[in-house]
C-alpha cells in the first residue's frame, strides 16, 4: 500500500473521538491515536487482513478501544471509510460508499 486517505466524514470521527478521549485524559487520548496508527501501519502491509464487513469494504477492530477502522482499497491506497464506535448504528457508513470520491471500493 502506497498510502492512507480518509474521507471527510471519517476524519471528523477520528476527531471527535480523539477530543471525547482528551477530556478524560491526554495520554488516554494518545494512547487511541498510536493504536489508530498502529492498525492503520499494520493494515498497509497487509491490506487483506481484515475481514469484510460489507462489499469491499474491510473491518479492523480495535484491540484496547471500542472503535473500529472501515476501510477500502482503491488503487493500492487504504481508504478510511469511517472510524465507527462500536455502539454507532450498523450500517449508517453505507452511502459514504457511493461518493465519487470512494467509488471504486
């Protein structure tokens, strides 16, 4: 993989997430960054690990925080679908797929 590039509403996921865990904690909330690094590093050597959850779009669960990262591959790049809390509704990602800017996943 060549690189990551996130969609817009997943960036302001990540974010949000990012500041909910900085209200209880700095180093809480840096910790959830170095795992998000860490599974995005792991996902880019290898991009098929994660099981599919729906069409091409793959699911990596998180080890230590209730998220996981949704991902498709389009053209050797990792794209961030979404970073979804585990208690968000299932599903509520689906149209972000059908975006010129993800087609293709």
């Amino acid at each position: 993989m060549t690189g990551v590039r996130y969609l817009t509403p997943a960036v302001g996921e990540l974010e949000r997430a990012v500041e909910r865990y900085e209200e209880y904690s700095p180093s809480i909330a840096q910790s959830f960054m170095s795992e998000i690094l860490g599974a995005l590093g792991q996902l880019k050597l290898f991009p098929e690990s994660a099981p599919v959850l729906s069409g091409k779009v793959r699911r990596k669960v998180l080890k230590k925080y209730p998220y996981s990262i949704l991902y498709g591959i389009k053209s050797s790049t990792l794209v961030v679908v979404a970073v979804m809390h585990h208690r968000q509704e299932p599903g509520y990602w689906k149209p972000r797929i059908k975006r010129s800017d993800a087609k293709g996943i």
